[in-house]
C-alpha cells in the first residue's frame, strides 16, 4: 500500500478545490486545514490550478498532500506531476495516465462506474478508484459493487453531505470527496473562510464519531 494511500485510508475526506480564484487558493487550503482536512485535490479546470498546487505544496507540503484532480488525459497528467502533484484524480479511465502516474510512482485514482472499470483500472496499477458519480446511484450501488470487488480500494465522489458521508463509508468506501458541500465558493468569494474551516471540522468531527 502507498503512503499517500495509508493515510487517505485514515483521514477518510478530500476536499476538492474546484473554480475558485487562483487569489483565494492559500487562503483556502488554510482553512481547511485548519478544520482537520489532510488531503486538497485541486482541479486542473480551475485557473492557475498547476500554480496553486505548486504554492500549496511549498506553505502545507509536510500538513496537506496535495493532488490535482480533473485530469483527463496524458498531457495533464505531466502537467500536474510537473507542478508537484503528489496523487492524481480523474473523472473518467485513460489508461495512458494511469500507465504515466505508476511509472512517475504518483498516486492515480482514476474515475471509475461499472465493476468492468473498476477492475481495469485496478489491474493497470491503480492504487484506487473513484466511484464517479456516486450521488445519483445511491449508497446500495456501493454497496452491491463491494460485494465481488471488496478487495479493490474505492473513493466516492458525487453528491457526499454531511448526513450521507457516514453511510458511504460504512459501507466500504476508504474515502470521500468533497466539493461545493465543502469548498463553497459562495463563501470563499465572501471571503468567510472561518466557515469553511467549521464545515471541515463538522466532518472530520462527523467521519471520525466524535
């Protein structure tokens, strides 16, 4: 198992930093982590995604790992390795960058559905795979795909909250990805970012039972 892997199995939330402006990045992944968030997935669709990752890991490099997600192909891949992405995250299967991220020895986590995906994606080196979008199959769909495939290391994205994260992790899910239900926009455009510190803290309070 990898480091990166071992400790999203024990931190168990990644918070997805999606369309917000490059200006309020620091200030984001510090509220986070103020609010007990380990791991920051930063979307490669937001602007000056590559930046953000480099800045992040150079002020929170030894209290976040942080990763780039929405990476679609090949070239993406590089980019965000480049920029010093510890673990890539994507919404779909490319097997050219799984193949990129296991030679680079970086984290992949592709985007997966059926149990035919996720098998592959499992096979090609992936150390884990996104179930994507979970929200609109519901936790049985997690549940019923675990059965045959527990063995497989799986995340959930789409449509987690603060009253279903719980139920998606019981039911076998290491992880959950988090975005506008954590990352709001609306409250970092406000620049209220102690509010985003008390929604991580609500769920790292919520997946860890206090």
């Amino acid at each position: 198992m990898t480091k990166n892997l071992e400790l999203l199995k024990q931190e168990k939330l990644v918070a997805i930093i999606r369309g917000i402006s490059y200006e309020s990045g620091e200030a984001t992944a510090q509220a986070l982590l103020d609010g007990g968030i380990k791991f920051l997935e930063i979307t490669l669709n937001t602007d000056g995604a590559l930046k953000m990752i480099s800045d992040c890991k150079d002020k929170f490099g030894d209290q976040l790992s942080v990763g780039a997600g929405t990476v679609l192909n090949l070239d993406m891949a590089k980019d965000a390795v480049s920029a010093g992405a510890e673990y890539i995250v994507s919404p779909n299967l490319d097997e050219k960058v799984v193949d990129y991220g296991v030679s680079q020895g970086v984290d992949v986590w592709p985007g997966t559905l059926t149990p035919t995906e996720i098998v592959r994606a499992y096979s090609l080196g992936a150390s884990a795979v996104k179930v994507f979008p979970i929200g609109a199959l519901g936790v049985n769909y997690l549940k019923d795909i675990r059965g045959p495939l527990n063995h497989i290391p799986m995340m959930v994205t789409g449509g987690i909250n603060i009253d279903n994260v719980n139920d998606f992790l019981s039911k076998g899910a290491i992880a959950v990805g988090l975005g506008g239900n954590l990352v709001n926009k609306q409250l970092i455009e406000e620049g209220k970012y102690d509010e985003i510190t008390k929604l991580a803290q609500a769920f790292a309070d919520k997946v860890k039972g206090v």
